[in-house]
C-alpha cells in the first residue's frame, strides 16, 4: 500500500523567503503524487499533481515539485512566499492502479512580514 | 471536472444521536469516498462506496457506525451513528473521475 510522510508539521518562513515543504512516499508501485492546499474554513484545493510525465511539475499561484525517485521525494517549492501562502498544505499519493487517496499529516506554512 | 456538494454544511447534534450527510455529484462517477478531517489533523479515508457494491470500509471503521448508501451514480449518504464527541469532524465526499474532487465538507460538533 502507498502513503506519504510530511516532514515537519509546521514550518514559518518570512515574506519573499524561500518555500520548502517535503514530502516523501512509499509505494510498491509508480505512484500519482499530489499537493493540495486548505486555507483556513475552505476546502481542498489541487495545487499540483504528479502522473508519471515531467518529473518537474508546475502547479498554480507559483508552486513546483520535483519527483525524484531515487530519494522517494515529492518537495513543494516556491521561490518567494507571499502572506496569502499561509494555509494547510497536504501531500497525498494513489497507486497506478489503486483508486483511494491517502494524505500525509499536513504542513502548516506561516508567512512572517 | 465534478461539482461536489454536501448536505448539511455543518450540524451540531447531541450525543447518542446519528446524523446523516448527503453528498450529490453534477456528473455520473463510479468511485467515491469519504473521508474525516479530525480538528487540526489531516484527512483519513473512511470508505470507499463504488456504485453497485459494498462499501468497502478502512480499518477502524465499521459499517454499524459509518453506514453508507449508494443508490445512483450521483449520490451516497453516509451516516455517523450514535455519536460522542470524538466523531466531531469534518466529513468530506470525494470523487474520481480524471481527477480527484473533494466537496466543501460537513463540519460535525456532538456535544
């Protein structure tokens, strides 16, 4: 069975800074990996997803990830934090052929001014 | 793309009482889920409910406190059963299609 761990649930950066979330996944078969994003009282929103085509992965309001197998890692980057950034953000893998989603624990992201 | 909507969008309901959430989908779709977000935490996959079959329950979940219907291809409901205040959630449908979507939520206070 698939799943992922977030590696840190919390993590504050300042405004303009740098924005790395990690999330590793394990998975016995080519994984879909996902970044989703919940802002505070909303529902889920797909910020970007991984489906086995371009290991680099551009998603919406500035975000990117990498897939790189040889270290199980599916990392949400963005290179400058805006305060609207500060929200919930999950991490979830399918299988290939498997139909559920599981989520990582989520991370918290804080945008200091 | 699917739109996903839940009914009701929040309840508060007293212990030892059961409540049940709808979920209506605008397209027809074969798989669905459900899931809870505890307070603070992250969403866990309760069930899976494929038209035509069973729910297929996670472990630690159980039909007799999560029944689920699916009697279409556009709806499911699933009930929390004689509830306490630790079944305080928000209780989310989702579906797949080319993608996955996730409805607005349920939040659930039992007092």
């Amino acid at each position: 069975a698939q799943s992922v761990t977030q590696l840190g649930s919390h993590v504050s950066v300042s405004e303009g800074a740098l924005v790395l979330l990690r999330c590793n996944y394990s998975s016995s078969v080519p994984p879909y990996l996902f970044w989703y994003v919940q802002y505070p009282n909303q529902g889920l929103q797909l910020l970007l997803k991984y489906t086995s085509a371009a290991t680099l992965v551009k998603g919406i309001n500035g975000f990117e990830a990498e897939f790189k197998k040889s270290e199980t890692s599916f990392h949400l980057t963005k290179p400058s934090a805006h305060m609207s950034d500060a929200a919930e953000y999950f991490c979830a893998v399918t299988g290939y052929n498997n139909n559920d989603m599981r989520f990582g624990a989520g991370t918290r992201l804080t945008v200091k001014p | 793309s699917a739109v996903i909507s839940q009914k009701p969008s929040r309840d508060i309901c007293q212990r030892g009482t059961s409540l049940t959430i709808q979920c209506q989908v605008d397209s027809q779709v074969t798989m669905m889920f459900w899931y809870r977000q505890q307070p603070g935490q992250s969403l866990t996959l309760i069930a899976t409910a494929n038209q035509g079959s069973e729910a297929t329950y996670e472990s630690g979940f159980v039909i007799d406190k999560f029944p689920i219907s699916r009697p279409n291809l556009t709806f499911s409901t699933l009930t929390v059963s004689n509830m306490s205040p630790e079944d305080s959630s928000i209780y989310l449908c989702s579906v797949r299609t080319a993608e996955q979507f996730f409805g607005p939520g349920t939040r659930l206070t039992v007092l």
